[in-house]
C-alpha cells in the first residue's frame, strides 16, 4: 500500500468537497421546490438532477475507499474496477434519457457534461482497476484524475440546473402571472 501514500490530503480536499457539495445540491433542490412543476420536469429528475449527486457520491465514495486502511491494494483495485463498470453503464443511461427528453432543446455542452465526459470519467476509473494490478502507481493517478473529473462534471450541472430554474423557470413563470393577471383585468373590464 505504499502507492497510496501522500494521496491523504488529495482525498480529503476531494472528498470533503463532494460531501458539502452533495448537501449543496439538496439544500438547492429544496429552495426550488416551490416552483410548479410541470410532468416533463418531474420525468427529467433522472436524466438530470439525480445523476449529478451521483457523480458526487460516487467522487465521496472513492475519497473514503482510498483513504480506508487496505491491507494491499488488489481489493480496492477490484472495487474501481466495479464501480467504473457500474458507472459507465449508469451514464450511457443518462445519455440515453438525454437523447429522449422534450424539456428543452440540448446543446453541446449538455451532451458533453451529462453523457460524454461522465463516460469518459467511469472508463477511466475502469482502466485504473485494471491498470492497479500491473502499475499501481500510475492508476492512482487515473482514479484522481476520474475523481476531479466528476467533481467538475457535478459542479458544472448543478450550476446549470441552478441557472435554468433561477433564470428561465422562475422568468416563464413571471410571464405566465403577467399574462393572466393582464387577461383578468381586461376580463373584469368587460364585465363591467
């Protein structure tokens, strides 16, 4: 286990973020409760909301693996390889529920942070569960590159949820009200 060595502090950054992010998420999801939801948004918690404390999870769970007192390295070379597999597997759904959603109309950027790089993250951690039985080193190196990778990945969807309710939700949903109070007044103004 000599490989894991000075990788502590690493994890702990990593991890300690991934945790207050994940509470972040919740405390975030709450506020926007209390907008109207439509069907389609309640359909697209998967496709979106739920992967991203995924992916926070996920960076929360490899934090705790490495920093666990293994007796060699094999084991928690096997879990990576698990946990990649899973992850992969996981976000080629996501991809999937990406390509069939009707909220709105993706762009590049969503097809980067919601299908590819999460792909690109879990067959990292993969390879790294591979690689951790020939040259542990090196794949140490990978699952941390994996780790920032769906942080970022994480961080970069929840601001984007964020701004979506915030600044086009909350901005329909002021049209809406100014339209039917309009409508109502002229309505009233009718009656009369």
């Amino acid at each position: 286990m000599n490989a894991v060595e000075g990788w502590d502090n690493f994890y702990v950054i990593v991890g300690s973020s991934a945790g207050a992010l994940i509470g972040l998420q919740f405390v975030v999801i709450t506020l926007i409760a209390d907008s109207p939801l439509v069907r389609a948004d309640k359909e697209n918690g998967g496709t979106f909301a739920t992967p991203t404390v995924i992916h926070f999870g996920m960076v929360l769970l490899l934090s705790a693996l490495i920093s666990a007192p293994w007796s060699g390295l094999g084991a928690i070379a096997t879990i990576w390889l698990l946990l990649g597999l899973v992850g992969f597997v996981y976000a080629i759904v996501v991809a999937r529920r990406l390509r069939v959603q009707k909220v709105y109309q993706l762009v590049f950027e969503d097809h980067l942070f919601h299908a590819l790089l999460p792909v690109v993250a879990y067959t990292a951690l993969t390879i790294a569960g591979v690689w951790a039985f020939f040259q542990p080193r090196p794949a140490l190196y990978l699952v941390a590159a994996s780790s920032l990778l769906l942080l970022f990945i994480g961080i970069h969807n929840a601001w984007d949820a964020v701004t979506y309710h915030v600044l086009v939700k909350k901005r329909e949903q002021g049209e809406a009200e100014r339209r039917r109070d309009h409508n109502e007044s002229i309505g009233s103004k009718g009656a009369s």
